[in-house]
C-alpha cells in the first residue's frame, strides 16, 4: 500500500468501527505497527481522528474525504490540535549498571508520575543490534517516543547515527550527544565541560595556580570534562596541569596502583590540587595518600566530579554535581512536547552543574 492508501483505509476502518487499535489493524493490513502509529499521528495532525494511546477513535463531523482536502495535501494543521485521548507510553532505553544513571532515570519517573504518563524501561547491551532490538520492541508494544540513553561504547558512530536518524518514533538522547547524522532525534545532557570549568575556577579562587585532572578512559564524559578543565585553565592563566586516564577494564592493577603515579607527583609537590572524575576513584585516592601519609586537603585540594557518594566519603568531598534529575525530567517533557506538537523546533538542551562546596578542597 501507498501511503495515501494505508491512511483512507484507517480513516475508514475508524468510520466503520468507532475506534480501532494499532495491534489490530497492523495485523489486517499486513504493515508494521510502526508505520501505522506514524500515519495515525499524521491524520491526527490533520484534524480527522482522534489519537489514543494504542490507536485512534472517530472524531466527529470528520470523513474519509477530508483527507483529500488541499490542507492535508500540504501538510498543513488545523488550528486546533483534536484532544487526545490517553496520555502517550514512552519508552526509556538505559545501558546495564553503572549508578551515574539511576538519578537520569528518578528524574524522569517522577516526571512521569507528575504528569501521568507511561514510562517502559528497556535495558540494551553493548552492542547496536541490541539497541536496536530493544527499541523495536518498545514500538511494537505502543511506545509514542522514546528517551534513549545509549551504552557509550557504541561502534561505529556512523553506523549508530544513521540509524538514529532512521527513527520513526520521536526521539531524545539523554546525557548523550549526536551529529548531524541523527537527523531529528532531539538531545539533553548536562554541560560537563562547563562543570569542570567550574571546579578549575574555584580552585584557582583558591590560590592554586595548578590544577590536575584525574578522569577515568572509559567515561563517555570524560572528553567533555577534559576540555573544560583545559579551556578554564588556559583562560585563568593556570600553567598546565597534568592529565591522568586511569581504567578499570582488562588487566587494570589494582586501585591504589592506578593512583601511583599522582601519588608521586603530590609527594614531590608538583601537584597540589586535582578534579578527580569520578567519585568512587576520589574516594580511592584519598586512601592511597593517606596511606604514604599525605593529607587532604593540606596536601592536595581535591574535587571530585559527580557528586553521587562524595559527602559519604572520610573526608567529605568538594564535588561538581551535574544535574542528572532535572536531565530525566526535562527530556521527558521535550518528547511529550514533540509528541504534542510534532512542528516545534528541534532542541539541544544544555543543563548547567553545580559546585557543592566541603571540607576536600580546604575552602571550609
């Protein structure tokens, strides 16, 4: 079928039964539900059916021979939207562990719960086919729109951007980034190198003409953590501090060793104030200068960047604290926006973190 064809035929089917589903009417006809669910937003954008969660329902005064008006031949809306019946399901694909995440997805769970909408989580692998997968199930089952928190490892970009950019459902990446390739898939992160610029800052506030940045290799914001750090430094006029990349994947020492060589470094006091990413390898550290009986902050000024379990540590922790609830919130109200009114503008939303001030960095 045309698509001219498939919508006078759910214009019909609609006139002839009332209300029908997408399930239903998928299987009739032969086509995906996915394409259906697209052409069932259209003629609702169109004024010729009201849009409910898992189909459509007759509107009244509406036939099959609006479709053919000159107005649905543009495109073009009416002036007002026609109600909908049922608050949209969204679907919400997260990677498996890591704790960063669980405030991204409380952000967006209780802006679900505010504002009565169906969240459905979907939990991928590493892989492409495993998103993808999950995604197509998240359709077939009556997701409207999806929030999409992909595993950061995903190979190749390219690959993983054509297919963003081949949704047919509408789509926010959430604490992610994509190019031009992901088409009209909409995104919401927070602004990680302004966080770091924000931690240098305060440690130069300080007195400190030397700030060092300790970050894990295998964080997807640890790029973005990194160029803030150079770019704040470079404008406060610092001299360059050294960058370590630690891991924690293959045949990685163990914790204490991966700090070896910072240790050194502060013992000889080339280094006397670090931003550390994440908590848990700040936490680490601090332990393995108290073990060659260096103190923090005296000997090191230390932040740390996330602020997950920072005040929990011996020594609580100075830390920037990226604003992962108000993430999950606010990509859940842009994929309800884009769902209400599929003309808005496409958005790239920057949220701004925040420095949370305690006893690491010798401030207090």
């Amino acid at each position: 079928m045309l698509a001219d064809e498939r919508r006078q035929a759910i214009l019909r089917a609609v006139e002839r039964e009332g209300s029908i589903t997408v399930k239903e009417l998928a299987a009739e006809m032969g086509v995906s539900a996915v394409t259906l669910r697209q052409d069932v937003r259209e003629l609702a954008d169109r004024g010729l059916l009201n849009r409910v969660h898992g189909g459509a329902r007759v509107l009244a005064g509406a036939d099959t021979a609006a479709a053919e008006a000159p107005g649905a031949r543009t495109g073009a809306r009416p002036a007002a939207r026609p109600a909908v019946g049922e608050q949209p399901t969204v679907g919400l694909v997260v990677p498996p562990g890591g704790y960063y995440y669980a405030q991204v997805i409380s952000g967006v769970q209780d802006a679900a719960r505010a504002r009565g909408v169906r969240v459905v989580l979907a939990v991928a692998g590493e892989s492409l086919a495993e998103h993808e997968e999950q995604v197509r199930r998240l359709a077939a089952g009556g997701a409207d729109g999806l929030l999409l928190m992909l595993h950061p490892g995903l190979r190749p970009p390219a690959r993983t951007e054509q297919w963003l950019g081949g949704l047919d459902l509408p789509a926010v990446l959430v604490e992610r980034r994509a190019g031009l390739g992901a088409g009209r898939v909409e995104q919401v992160t927070s602004d990680h190198a302004y966080g770091a610029a924000l931690a240098v800052r305060h440690l130069a506030g300080l007195g400190h003409d030397r700030v060092a940045l300790v970050a894990r290799v295998e964080s997807p914001n640890t790029p973005l953590i990194s160029a803030g750090w150079t770019e704040a430094s470079a404008a406060l006029g610092l001299a360059p501090g050294p960058e370590y990349r630690i891991t924690t994947s293959g045949e990685a020492a163990a914790s204490d060793a991966r700090f070896e060589e910072v240790v050194r470094a502060v013992q000889a006091g080339e280094v006397r104030a670090a931003l550390v990413h994440n908590d848990i390898d700040a936490i680490a550290l601090l332990g393995a200068l108290r073990a060659k009986g260096l103190r923090v902050p005296e000997d090191l000024a230390l932040v740390s960047y996330d602020d997950e379990v920072a005040e929990l540590s011996e020594i609580p922790l100075t830390a920037v604290a990226p604003p992962k609830q108000a993430v999950g919130a606010w990509a859940l109200d842009l994929v309800l926006r884009r769902l209400a009114d599929p003309g808005t503008p496409l958005a790239e939303i920057l949220l701004r973190p925040e420095l949370r001030v305690r006893a690491s960095c010798g401030a207090e």
